[in-house]
C-alpha cells in the first residue's frame, strides 16, 4: 500500500507543485511516533523556505483530501526541504544543482582517492562532470555510492 500512495500522490500533486514554481523531490508515507505520515519533499533553485512549505502544504492539503489516497486511513500531512545533506540521485536533482558545489564519494578508489568534491559542469546517463579547484573529474555514475551538495565547516 505504501508505494501505491506515494506513487498516487505524486502524480496527482505534481502539477500542483509545478505551478507553483517548486519540484517534488520525493514523497514518503510511513509510520513515525505521532502516528502515519505523507512528507512531501520540495526543492527549487536557490533553496526553500518555511513560507514555501506552509504554501505548499496549502494549496496540495484540499486536494489530498478529496483523493484520499489511504483510503481513509489517517495521516499527518508534512511538507518539507530535502535538506542539505540529501543524496542527489535522479536528473532532476542533478538538473537543479548544475553549477553547485557537490562532493561524489565512490565504491572503489579513482586513481588514489574515494572523494571528488567540485562544481557540477554536466552529466548525461552514464557520468557527471565535476570541476575541481585543480583538475576536473569525469566520474561513471555506476561508480557513485553517494553524490550531495558539498557542506563546508
């Protein structure tokens, strides 16, 4: 049931977040201590705020409830930034972080390093393309165990 509902919900709400200027990163429908919950991750260029949240937890709750996708089971509806330290994984991720910062960590070592960290130049189906303070990195994407924005302490 929990795949049916975030994919149903996804669907349905999709152009309702797209109108308003944000992308579904992703939506989860899980138990957590206060009981089920529907969490709908958003994301846009330049970051999202609690005043897009409240936005979009408003203009998506109406609708939801008309669709029912749990069919009347309760749950509490949340919506979200992904956060900073959030896997990039589908193109729509790499899409809106083209010419950020990001640090690629790999399974296996590349020349003598597991970690690549530099500005997201490009990427197709098989590679991204990294540019590095020194060097630029072409890095097969199967060889990527994890891929996020570069947080600098």
């Amino acid at each position: 049931m929990q795949k049916n509902v975030t994919q149903k919900v996804q669907e349905f709400i999709e152009p309702i977040v797209n109108k308003l200027g944000y992308d579904i990163v992703e939506v989860e429908f899980g138990k957590k201590q206060n009981g089920m919950n529907l969490t709908v991750y958003i994301d846009k260029k330049g970051g999202v705020s609690l005043d897009d949240c409240v936005a979009v937890h408003e203009a998506i709750d109406a609708p939801l409830d008309e669709l029912d996708p749990t069919s009347g089971e309760g749950y509490i509806l949340n919506v979200s930034s992904p956060g900073l330290d959030r896997p990039i994984k589908t193109d729509a991720d790499l899409n809106r972080n083209l010419g950020e910062i990001l640090e690629a960590t790999t399974f296996v070592k590349i020349g003598a390093k597991k970690n690549f960290v530099g500005k997201l130049e490009k990427f197709d189906d098989e590679s991204i393309t990294l540019m590095g303070e020194d060097k630029t990195y072409e890095l097969k994407r199967e060889q990527i165990a994890k891929l996020c924005k570069y947080i600098e302490f």
